[in-house]
C-alpha cells in the first residue's frame, strides 16, 4: 500500500480495532492521524502528504523520481481532489492541488505530475521537468502524447520543442528562454580538443551551463579553463554561467549572451 493505509481498509479485511491499537502500541505501525496508519519505515514525504489527507503530487512527486525541478523552496505539494479535506498538522507548509477524484495515499505517476506542473509552475518549470523525465527515460512516446493531449493548449508548443539531451534543468531553461528571442542553439556540440559544449551559438559562441555542486571546486575550476583555453586558440569564445545566474539573475545573462553574438556576428 505504499507504507500508508486507511483503517477502513485494514478492517474490511479482518482487522480488529484491538489489533490495530496493539500494533500502534507495539510500534509495529504509526497513526499518522484519526483513521490513517502507515509502517514506521514509510517514506516521510508520503507519510506527511497522508497527514495532510492525499497523495504526494507536482514537482514533490517528480522530485521524488531524480526529475529536475524549477521549485526551490521545496514546499510539499499534495493532491487531495476536488472534494478532499485538508487535514492539519504539524508545520504544515504544503501547497494543495484539488484537480480529480479523492486521492488515495503514495505519490502520482510522472505523466499526471507533469500535468499539474504546468499549471501549478508555468511553462517554464514544466519544461525543464518534462525534458528532465524525458532524459531519465520515464516517458515513453504515448507518455508524451499523453502529458501533450491533457495539457491547455497554451502548453502544447514546449511539448514539440522539448528533447532529451539536456544534462540539466538549467540547460532546458536557457534553451527556452533564448528560443523565444530568436536565437537558435546547436545542443551537446563536440569540438575538437575541447569535448562536448553544452551549446553552440551562431557558430563561435560556446554557452555553458554548470549546475554542478561539488567539494573539489579547484580541479573542475581548472579543468573548464584548459576547455576555456582551447577553444579560444580555435576561434571559439566562451561564456559560464551557473545556477545562481540563470535562476535568479537571468537579465545579466541575457544581456551578456545577445551583446557578445552582436559583436561576434559584427566582426564576421
């Protein structure tokens, strides 16, 4: 049952009120709150989307299954239906989504998480988590018919642009946002010397994307120099950015990237 059930269903099935209290008693299970139990090695998420009165959802959902997700303040979000009730518990925090029937207990698939993404996160969280789950390959090609069918038909165009070979969420938000500027990007570029660049722009301007997060800064810092350097003595030029940037400081980025391909495309 996914760690967590209602007593009901545990009664329907011969299940003994006495048992169920002997078991709470004996730690054998939690009560997560009035008619809710759940196996004391439930995973906590689940357990605190069951005390909230559903299922885990949205980008909890799909953070849970390794997708990439543009929610940093990592707010649980629970289904509960249309008509479910929300329960209150302790540093409650949660977001509630009330789309469909009453939800059971355990997390939704990934095709209706990405569905609640896009509403619930725009089109650019949905973007990035769809290329995401695309990448980690837990979408098939009806999966994707699917997620493009259920969606508003404002969303459908980030369906048909999306692909799966971005290594990061970032590269699928730097993609996106540069598409809708006109600027169109070679992905995952292999240069002589160099190695696979993230993106190649106009073709001389290597975009790189670093979402890494790492305790051996030094090296990594040195080993992007040598690539620096490389593709500089090719022609190329480069330009970093990292999470900080294109999440929280994208005009600087912007601005960055459309004044170096005016004055890159000046001198040719």
């Amino acid at each position: 049952m996914g760690g967590c059930v209602r007593s009901r269903w545990l009664t329907s099935r011969g299940v003994t009120r006495l048992q169920l209290a002997r078991a709470v008693d004996g730690g054998v299970l939690t009560r997560v709150r009035a008619g809710v139990y759940a196996v004391p090695d439930a995973d906590p998420e689940l357990v605190e989307a069951a005390a909230h009165g559903g299922e885990l959802c949205c980008t909890s959902a799909l953070r849970r299954c390794g997708v990439w997700v543009l929610d940093p303040g990592k707010r649980l979000h629970v289904r509960v239906g249309r008509a479910g009730r929300v329960h209150p518990h302790p540093g409650c925090r949660c977001v509630t989504h009330r789309d469909g029937d009453d939800a059971a207990f355990g997390a939704v698939s990934v095709v209706h998480a990405l569905i609640q993404t896009a509403s619930c996160q725009g089109a650019e969280g949905f973007f990035a988590a769809f290329e995401s789950a695309w990448r980690l390959g837990l979408l098939t090609s009806a999966d994707r018919a699917e997620v493009r069918a259920s969606l508003s038909a404002r969303f459908r165009y980030l369906v048909d642009l999306a692909r799966p070979d971005a290594d990061s969420g970032l590269e699928s938000l730097l993609r996106l946002r540069l598409w809708r500027l006109g600027i169109s990007l070679q992905s995952q570029v292999f240069v002589n010397g160099v190695g696979r660049v993230d993106f190649l722009a106009a073709g001389v301007l290597i975009i790189e994307v670093d979402g890494r997060q790492n305790h051996d800064g030094r090296t990594l810092r040195h080993k992007d120099l040598v690539r620096d350097a490389e593709a500089a003595a090719q022609g190329f030029e480069t330009l970093r950015f990292d999470y900080a940037l294109v999440v929280f400081d994208w005009p600087r980025v912007e601005r960055a990237i459309l004044t170096r391909l005016s004055v890159l495309r000046a001198c040719t």
